[in-house]
C-alpha cells in the first residue's frame, strides 16, 4: 500500500477566504529551491501571478453523483485536468489546487475518493488553510464558507500575524480551535512557513493516521473536549470559558466530536453503525477519522471519510506494551452528539 | 481458462513491432500508414512494414485527436489545434485565444472540424467559416452527426444539439449527470453518450426516447460502431459489452452481447470497418481479435506491459494498429 501510493503524484489543495493570503503561500512554494515541480491547478487563470511552467486554469464545476446523495459531489473539471495532466507524467513531482476563496473542499477532496482514474494516478496529500488573522473571526460570523475552510483543514497557516495583538492572536487561535483542535496550525507572517509543514503531509494516507499528529487526538481530549451537557445551549452565537487561562470558544454551528474507549469494539456492530451514520448524517460530517481496536483483532483498524465517503483498513499490529485504544473523531455541523456518542457506546465490548 | 488461452489461435507472430518511443494516446490510419499519437508532442507515423519517422504536433500533452482518413487532427494543451496528413505535413489550423487546453476535436468528412476549450465549442466550416457555442459546463465530448452540419456537445446534465449554420435554437437532451464521450449511431438515429459514471446514456434521435446502459464496473473510456452500426462496442468491463442496435429500438429492453472475456479490463476496442469481427485491448495488454458471431477469439499480443490505450483498423480492413501507456507498439497485416 505504501509503495504504491508513493508512486501516485501527490495533490494538496490550498483554501482559503478571500484575501488571506492563498496566493502568496502559492508563490512562496513555487520560488523556495526544493528541486522540485509542481503542477499548479488555479481558478481565475491569468488574472493572478504565478510564476511556474504548468498551470492549469479551472472552473471550479462542482458536479452531483447520480446516486442521490447532494453531498456526493465533485470537481468535474479536476477530473478532466488531472486526466490531462498525467499525459504529462515525468514532467512534475506534485500537483497544488488552489480553490476560489469561496469554494467548499468538500467535492474537492471527494474527487480522490470517488474517481476511479483519479484514483489510479493520484492522492490527496492534505487540505491547506490559510486565514487571516485579522479578519477570520469575522468571516466567521458571515462567511459559511471560512467555517468550512477551518473545519476541513489538515493545516491552518495562520497568516498576518504581524497586523494583529497577542490578545487578538489568542482570541483567533481560540476561535479556530472552538472549530477544529485537529489541524496543524502555524502562525505566519506573508505566509512564511516551512514547506514541509504544508507539503507532504500525508493526511489522506490511512497508513500515517495519527503518526505524523501525535496530538490529534490529546489535544482533542483534553483540550477541547467536555461535557457539553452543563452548557443549556443559551443561543448565543458563541461563549467561552476558561481552562488553566486558556479561553476556549465553542461555535454553535461547528464543533468537534471526540468519543474513545479502552475496551475494545465489536466490529460486526461497529461497521454497520459507522457506516448507517454517514448515510444518514453524512451532511453534516465534513470530516471523520479514528483508530480501533476490535475484539480478537491483533491489528489497528484505521478509518477516514469526507461526509457519506469511507475509507478504511487494518493498518498495523498493535505494539507490545501500546495501549489499545479506540478513538474515533468527527467534525462537522450540528453534530448530533448524544446520538453518537450512544452509537458509539453500543460498539464496546462489555 | 488456461488450457484455453494455450489453443487458443494467435497471430502474435506476425505482428511487426513498431518503435515508437513514448507513452501512446491513440492511433489512425492516414492509407496505409499508421499514425501513433503520443501522450506528448509527437505522432509516430509507421509505414506496413513498421519503419517509423516522428513528427512533432504540440509543445506539451496531445489531449485529443479524431480522424477522417485524410488527416489526424489533435487538440493540445498548448491551445492548439493541428491537422497532419498522410505526407506527414502539419499545420496549425486553429489557436485558442487564451490559450486554453483544447479538450475535444471531430471532423466532419466534408472538410469541416470542430473543437472546444472550457465551455466553449467551435466549428469551422469547409469553406473557413467559424462559429462557436457556449455550453452551460465545460464540453466533455464532440461528435458530427452522420448527415448535415450537426454538432453534439456533451456536457454536464446533458447534450446539445447544435446546428451551426442554422439561427434555429439549439436542441437540449437532458439527463442527469456528467456526459463525456458523444457518438451517432452511423444511420443517424441514436446518440450515446459515455458518463463519468460506469455507464452509457443513449436518446432514440426520433422521439428522445431515453436508454440507459449501466452495469459497467468502470468507466467507459472507448466506444465503436461496428460494421453497418448494428452493434454498438464498449470497453469498461472484463469482456466487451456490444449493445445492440440494428432494430429501431436499439438496445431497449435488451442484454448486451458480451464477448472475449479475461481476468482484465477492456480498454480499447475497435471493430472491423467492414467485417463482423474486432479488436479488443485490455489493461494487462493483451490484444485479441474477436468474432462478433460466436466470440471466437484470436490473440494478436500476449498479456504483459501497461494497459492497451490505443486500437485501430485502417478503412480497408486489412490492417490492424495497436499501442500501450507504455509505448509499445505494433502492427498487424491481413
């Protein structure tokens, strides 16, 4: 699995609301000297400049599977250029799509679960954010499609630093945190960051689930996660307490979905349940991701998806002496978290 | 299986290897000489006896080509649209103005071609005349109707008929979904469609009477006529799917023929222009000739190599041209 994928050309997509900085994380990728080329995939061809050999414009065509599902879509047009593009395999090492500042990465990303050919030459390696520290809490409050960009992102470049307080930093961080504890998140300024925070990050790659993010899900626990009951849900559009002085936000539209248990799963219930969770509720979950120990099962089971779209295998033994744990996270909006969380409990082995 | 394939006729010996070089996209026949598309900037023209000279047709990725016997014209991701002919001459017969990858081309037999970037199609008449057509999503394929100047673009949700030298509105066939390659029916009274998704989409042309063709595990990447159109051939699964199509309903409520099956993929298929055989490529490189009657079967290359992406007969039937993604190549004399 691994060496094959390794021979497939590796795509990051790059998000992003308007003005945040898409263009300069883009330009700054292309110029560093890392040997290497890169395909780049951009809407509003010309307008912009980017200097590289290839670059691909795109219409951003977001297209309905015929299956019924509205949230089964994808990039037509990214279908049809990277079926182009490996024409020209040998002439590139890697593959940016750049998104529109309002586009959902959502069809993006399932494009790679969903296309066969796709498939075959090709994997996602990570969806990259980047915000602007000064005006993302806002676009949070308008923007639905910011929220998304937060919610979907593996990693968050944090850009303009530099035009904003400590204090505002912190509120940001929190803001985002309130939406995704998952993701990578570095503070920039122009977007300067090393390349290997944002390439190769293998987000996709079941076989790196949790082993290039040791904290996805600590901080997740610890950090984020807690009993939600004590709240009453009093509509505001967001409140915030403390913990150890660390102000924690809690978006009402987007939150994060810890669930874990030290005893074991049973499989013939677990499966049928996740996979009867994001049939039904796979609207709501941009983004699921979890490591299992199943009963008499000496490997880890690891899984990801995008809304309705799984993917998941058996990844590696567990390790003499590991703790054998299952973690399962979902993000997305309205979760409906008792639901889940009695799902999940109806899984564990008494 | 295997006792089988070790009886089974082979022709394998008498196929003259031709160097091409290079990953191959497509293959035609200008007379007597194949034309090897490349994935990039070449076409390999191979005469019978497999003596091979390149010429050069784009700076980057040959996207598409189609051919009418007289020349092969190709689509680039330089914007450009190249014909070249059977003296190995090209010439550069349309740009696109922002340079734009050319996704799709078609020719018509009386001179006129067609191609499209993005969303839109362009047709230029015999005589120089250009017109274009701005369909609602990008064009996903092309294809002149058998009679008069009509043009199908396919595209997202459905297909346009356009007729370019007419003011009449164009004509929408609509179904649900992403359309890509478009074919007429050689007697003009169907049109099918290959989608995005593992299936074909067809419209009787006389009342728009829907056909759906599913049950593919794949998508279907190449599609043929065989000879008088009373079958329609399709890659896509472990055996070649031949719709029927000689009574007027075509294949409604009807099983398809399925022939030659291997434990691969069909990739390619092209039948005999003007016998009831064909050939068939598949993904672990294997060609075959195959009897549309009783699915006799004759093996033209042994399995082996990257998948067959490139099959064709010249217009006399009596030469068969076959390439692979991996740039192997050769050519077969009856």
């Amino acid at each position: 699995m691994s060496e094959l994928s390794s021979q497939k050309i590796p795509v990051t997509v790059l998000t992003g609301y308007l003005g945040a900085g898409k263009t300069t994380l883009l330009n700054r990728i292309l110029s560093e000297n890392h040997g290497k080329k890169y395909a780049v995939i951009v809407n509003e061809f010309g307008e912009i400049g980017i200097d590289n050999d290839l670059i691909i414009g795109a219409d951003e065509e977001v297209f309905e599977m015929n299956n019924g599902c509205v949230c089964c879509t994808v990039r037509g047009d990214l279908v049809r250029i990277l079926d182009g593009l490996m024409k020209r395999k040998g002439k590139f090492d890697a593959i940016i799509v750049e998104t529109t500042g309002l586009a959902d990465p959502a069809p993006v990303a399932q494009t790679f679960f969903v296309d066969e050919d796709v498939q075959k030459n090709a994997r996602l390696d990570a969806v990259v954010t980047v915000a602007d520290a000064k005006w993302l809490s806002h676009r949070l409050k308008d923007a639905p499609e910011a929220k998304n960009q937060i919610a979907f992102a593996d990693v968050i470049v944090l850009n303009k630093t530099d035009l904003v307080s400590k204090p505002e930093l912190a509120e940001v961080e929190a803001r985002i945190r309130g939406i995704n504890p998952y993701a990578k998140l570095h503070r920039t300024e122009r977007c300067k960051v090393a390349l290997s925070d944002v390439l190769e990050r293998g987000a996709f790659d079941l076989d790196r689930i949790l082993e290039i993010e040791p904290e996805f899900l600590d901080a997740g626990d610890d950090h984020h996660h807690h009993d939600h009951d004590h709240h009453g849900h009093d509509h505001h559009n967001d409140h915030s307490h403390s913990h150890g002085g660390l102000k924690h936000y809690h978006d009402e539209e987007m939150q994060s979905l810890s669930l874990r248990s030290d005893k074991p799963l049973d499989p013939t219930i677990f499966m049928p349940w996740l996979q009867n969770l994001v049939a039904t509720e796979g609207q709501k979950i941009l983004r699921s991701k979890g490591i299992l120990a199943f009963t008499d099962d000496d490997d880890r089971y690891v899984f990801q998806g995008v809304h309705m779209m799984l993917e998941g295998d058996h990844q590696r033994k567990w390790k003499e002496g590991e703790r054998r744990e299952s973690r399962v996270v979902f993000i997305g909006r309205e979760l409906p978290e008792q639901m889940i969380r009695d799902g999940f409990e109806s899984c564990i082995v008494a | 299986m295997s006792s089988e394939q070790l009886t089974i006729a082979s022709l394998t010996d008498r196929v003259k290897s031709v160097a091409v070089g290079a990953p191959i996209a497509d293959v035609h026949f200008l007379g007597d000489r194949a034309a090897f598309v490349c994935a990039e900037e070449k076409v390999a023209l191979a005469d019978a006896n497999g003596e091979v000279s390149h010429v050069d047709v784009h700076s980057g990725a040959n996207l598409c080509t189609a051919s009418d016997g007289q020349r092969v014209v190709t689509g680039g991701d330089d914007g450009k649209v190249v014909a070249l002919n059977a003296k190995g001459e090209t010439s550069v017969i349309a740009t696109d103005a922002k340079r734009r990858w050319i996704d799709n081309v078609a020719l018509h037999p009386d001179g006129a071609f067609a191609w499209s970037a993005g969303k839109t199609a362009y047709v230029r008449s015999g005589k120089g005349e250009e017109k274009s057509f701005d369909a609602p999503s990008t064009v996903g394929g092309l294809a002149f109707a058998p009679k008069g100047l009509r043009v199908a673009v396919a595209h997202y949700n459905g297909v346009t008929l356009w007729f370019p030298n007419m003011a009449a509105k164009p004509e929408f066939l609509e179904w649900a979904g992403s359309h890509l390659a478009v074919t007429f029916s050689p007697d003009n009274k169907f049109l099918v469609t290959a989608m995005h998704e593992p299936a074909l989409h067809g419209w009787r042309l006389a009342d728009n009477r829907h056909m759906r063709m599913s049950g593919y595990p794949g998508r279907v990447r190449s599609m043929s006529w065989s000879a008088g159109g009373k079958g329609l051939a399709t890659s896509g699964a472990d055996t070649v799917i031949i719709w029927p199509f000689a009574s007027k309903d075509g294949p409604m409520g009807k099983e398809p023929a399925m022939l030659a099956p291997l434990q691969a993929r069909v990739s390619m298929v092209a039948c005999h222009p003007k016998q009831d055989i064909m050939a068939a490529g598949y993904s672990d490189g294997t060609v075959l000739i195959v009897r549309l009657e009783d699915g006799a079967e004759i093996l033209v290359r042994r399995n082996g190599g990257e998948p067959v992406s490139a099959l064709a007969w010249n217009a006399k039937g009596t030469l068969l041209a076959f390439g692979s993604e991996d740039g192997d190549a050769g050519l077969l004399e009856f």
